[in-house]
C-alpha cells in the first residue's frame, strides 16, 4: 500500500494521517549526500529491522530482520558499499543502526538511490522513529513509536514524497 508525505510533514495512508518528521534540508528532488533533505520521488520499502531486545518482530508486507550491534550502512561516497547496509567496524564512514536512542528501534529501508547507487547523491534514507519533538531528521522520514507500527501494520510498502 502507497503512503503520501507532504511537505507538511505528514504521512496519509489509507484514511490515515501521522504526523511525520523530515529532513532538516527540506525535501528535495536533486538530493545529494550531507544535504539534510529528504528525496523527493517514489521510495520502495525495501526491508524492515528492528531491535530484537526491545521489540517484537513488526507486522509488515516486507521482509522483516533484526538487527545485530555490528550491523551499520556506509554513508562514504568513496567506499563500494556506500548506501549499502556494512557490518562494524569498517575502515569507511559509516552509520551505527544499533543504537543508544530508540530512533532506530525500527528502521524501514527505503529505496532511495540504490538501483543503481550513484556516489554522493545520498545514503541511509530510512522510515523511522521520530524523536519526541519531532526534530528534523538527517533526510529520513520519522515517525511515533505507535504510528510506525500502525504504518507498517496497515501493509506499506512505498512512500511517494511531494513538495
């Protein structure tokens, strides 16, 4: 099932509407790495991870993986796994999907730039969890604890972004 995200950050999905964090840079058709913003365009749910010490496998339409401390996603233009989940430590810039925060307690992978990955037009753009103040992401689309869970529930498996 296709979600819509506005500019306004909110997601509607079936006669459902969340409130939805974005990127701090806005939301961008000509995306590129360390812009801040969110891709603007049609964003397949490729995968599911989730932290299997704080929650239950979630209900979803994709495939589901839970997610291990060694697991990452390289964010280095130059490496060849840029945009590609890694395993930790790498000798290449990297993100922790194991996290501190509950931010990445779930993460669904979006397909951005990954067919074929394109160096320096971006990397790691999830659907996640949201702060509590709903604070800008780094270009992901956050959402509550709750709704992400209703989202994933209710069978999504794309996002279309508008501006």
């Amino acid at each position: 099932m296709r979600a819509i995200v506005s500019s306004a950050g909110l997601l509607t999905i079936g006669r459902g509407t969340f409130r939805a964090a974005l990127g701090w840079g806005g939301m961008r058709a000509d995306k590129h790495e360390g812009d801040g913003a969110t891709p603007i365009g049609l964003l397949p749910l490729r995968k599911v991870l989730y932290r299997p010490d704080k929650l239950p496998a979630p209900a979803c339409a994709v495939p589901v993986q839970a997610l291990t401390p060694e697991d990452g996603w390289c964010d280095d233009p130059s490496h060849p796994g840029y945009n590609r989940p890694v395993r930790l430590p790498i000798r290449a810039s990297a993100e922790t999907l194991w996290r501190q925060d509950n931010v990445y307690d779930i993460i669904g992978i979006l397909g951005w730039n990954d067919a074929p990955v394109i160096p320096r037009r971006g990397s790691a753009i999830f659907l996640h969890i949201a702060r509590p103040d709903y604070a800008p992401t780094e270009g992901c689309v956050a959402l509550s604890p709750s709704d992400l869970q209703r989202v994933l529930e209710i069978g999504l498996t794309e996002i279309v972004t508008l501006a």
